[in-house]
C-alpha cells in the first residue's frame, strides 16, 4: 500500500510541477517602451550579409531569402547609403512575416520607430510595403512620447 501512495504523491507532484510550467509560459511578457523618432524609409530590402560582404552586387530575392531564414537580420539600404537593421516592434514576433518574405530582394518602404546607439541604427517596423515612393526618401516626423508597442 505504501507504494501505490509514494506513486500517487510523485504523479501529484509532476502534474502541479508541469501546469506551473504551462502557467508561466502563457503569461505575456511585459514590454519597455521604445523611445526613438517616427520615420518612413524607402530603400532595398536585402539580408545584412550579403549587402555587407557584396556591397558591389545587389543581393537576389532568392538568396535573401535563404539569409534571412537562416538568421540574418533584414536589412534596408536607402538610396544615400544608410543602412538600417530591421526589428520587429513586440517582443518574441518576427520582423519578417511570410507576406514581408516575398518582398525581400525588392524596394520598399518602411515605417516605424527609428533608434540608434553605439555606431547601429535599427527600425522597430510598424508596416513595410512595396515601395511608391523614390528610394531613398526619408521623412521623420515630430517626436512624440514613447509607448508601449504591444498588439
């Protein structure tokens, strides 16, 4: 009988032990705000590596594809040589979206939150679209106060 107890308390104790994990991994994680400067940029989409490693040939929607995938971050070249890492506004979601992945290769224009620090500028992207506008055309509009960047 001492057995089948000692069996019973140690099947209690993983279950209480496995919906704790479950609890915690559902909770959302509470996000920073971001502080930087609205802006739109228009600009080739490309992966960072190619871009970098190549900076003579522009990269193909195939192989930046393939970068991206593979882990490297997107990147956005305006047309008077700025260079922007692309990062996804919430915590844990990617930057770039199976319908953002068939833009790779292409012009586009990007909104969202520009910052900079320590030689690295990034845009925390709020839409990326097929370009209309001239490349390399940037716009930054009037600061506002930082928010929270959760959907």
């Amino acid at each position: 009988m001492k057995r089948l107890t000692l069996q019973s308390a140690l099947v209690l104790a993983v279950l209480l032990v496995a919906a704790l994990a479950v609890s915690m991994a559902v909770q959302p994680e509470k996000q920073e705000p971001i502080k930087g400067e609205k802006i739109n940029v228009t600009g080739q989409l490309s992966c960072t590596f190619c871009t970098l490693a190549h900076p003579d040939k522009p990269c193909q929607k195939g192989c930046c594809t393939g970068c991206i995938k593979a882990g490297d971050p997107a990147l956005l070249t305006a047309a008077d040589g700025n260079m922007y890492i692309l990062l996804g506004n919430e915590i844990k979601k990617p930057v770039m979206t199976p319908e953002r992945m068939e833009m790779a290769g292409s012009k586009v224009t990007v909104k969202g939150l520009l910052v900079k620090g320590k030689g690295i500028q990034a845009i925390f992207v709020d839409s990326m679209d097929k370009a209309e506008a001239k490349a390399g055309e940037t716009k930054t509009e009037p600061k506002e106060e930082p928010k929270e960047h959760q959907h």
